[in-house]
C-alpha cells in the first residue's frame, strides 16, 4: 500500500515537472497526454511464447535539439497480462500455493526516454532506454511470501512516429535487459513489448 502511494506521488512530481517545463520553455517543448495497447512476451519456459494484450497511458513531451533531432521523456502507467505455461507447475510445484491462477496481472511505472530524428515532416525514428518501476509484481503466487517478479526492468526501445499536425501515432519494440526472476535462477525471466500508441500535444 505504502509502495503504491509513493509512486502515486513520483507520478505526480513527474507531470508537474512535465507541465512546468512545456509553459517555461514553450517554444523548445512540446507536452500531451499519450495512450494505447502494450502487448507484452515474457522469455522463460514458464511463460506462453505469444505476446498478451495490455494498455499504457501517461503523458509524454517533445524537445527540441534543432532542426532534426528531439528528446522524448515519458511517464506511463502500463499493465501487462501474462499468461503462464504447463511448464510453471511443473518448475515450481513446490514453491506454488494451491490453485494458483494460469494469469498474471502486473502494474508499473514506465519511463522511457528516446532520442528521436525527423527524417521528414510527417516522420521520425526514435530509440534510447525505458526504466519501469513495478507496482503490482505477482504477489500470492509462491508460498515463500515472496514477489515473483523482480522490482523492475531496464530495457532498449526503438520505434517510429508519424506527426500530424498536433495528433502523433507510435509504434515501439522494446527488448528487456533485466532479469525479472525474483523467484530463483531455474527459469530466466525477461519481457519483450510492442507498443502502439496515440498521443496529442498541446
């Protein structure tokens, strides 16, 4: 409950700084609201090998380094939904509470951060790293009272932008870095996500 507070209010020091640095410097940076589908895979024989459907939504802002390239910091709520194998029973039958479900919900703080290039009016390339702070992390599932998910990920993400007029549409693959096993060493846990999104900026 704690945990979840103090990211309510990191969430909220973050857009205040978002919103004060776009009325600052107006005519460098761009702000809006941003949201769309986040599918998730997590690599591991305990997982299905088929991205699941989950949302993202948050706020993003564009500024400018000149004529072709732009900074794009993001800070979003996403959920993920994971759908776990035959293999999860059987790796870890002995830690697993009875009945546990075959679906995982989890919660986080998502912030990435991409440099992007403008290769025409309409078009941009973006990449750079996404840091996730976990919210909801696979509580009750192991009778060891652990998480069974790690407390958050790095990952690389590249992607592309289409920018009409005010309304941007975006696409991103994203390759997770850290280890998200917080259970043991049996079974690597690491997640790979496509992003689509829509975002407007003001």
């Amino acid at each position: 409950m704690i945990k979840n507070h103090l990211s309510m209010r990191v969430i909220g020091t973050l857009c205040f700084l978002l919103f004060f640095s776009a009325t600052s410097f107006a005519q460098f940076i761009k702000i809006g609201p941003k949201a769309g589908a986040n599918l998730v895979k997590m690599e591991g024989k305990s997982f299905k090998e088929s991205f699941q459907l989950g949302y993202f939504a948050g706020a993003f802002a564009e500024v400018k380094l000149g004529k072709k390239f732009y900074l794009q910091p993001e800070v979003l709520f996403t959920e993920t939904n994971l759908s776990t194998s035959s293999n999860f029973n059987d790796i870890y039958q002995n830690l697993l509470i009875p009945d546990t479900l075959t679906s995982i919900k989890l919660q986080a703080l998502t912030i990435p951060v991409t440099l992007n290039w403008r290769v025409a009016n309409i078009l941009s390339f973006s990449a750079g790293p996404q840091f996730s702070i976990n919210m909801k992390k696979g509580e009750g599932l192991f009778n060891n009272a652990k998480s069974a998910f790690s407390d958050g990920d790095i990952a690389f993400v590249a992607g592309a932008n289409v920018m009409l007029s005010k309304l941007r549409v975006s696409a991103r693959y994203g390759w997770g870095i850290k280890e998200m096993n917080n259970v043991d060493g049996q079974d690597p846990w690491k997640q790979q996500t496509i992003q689509l999104g829509v975002g407007f900026v003001f």
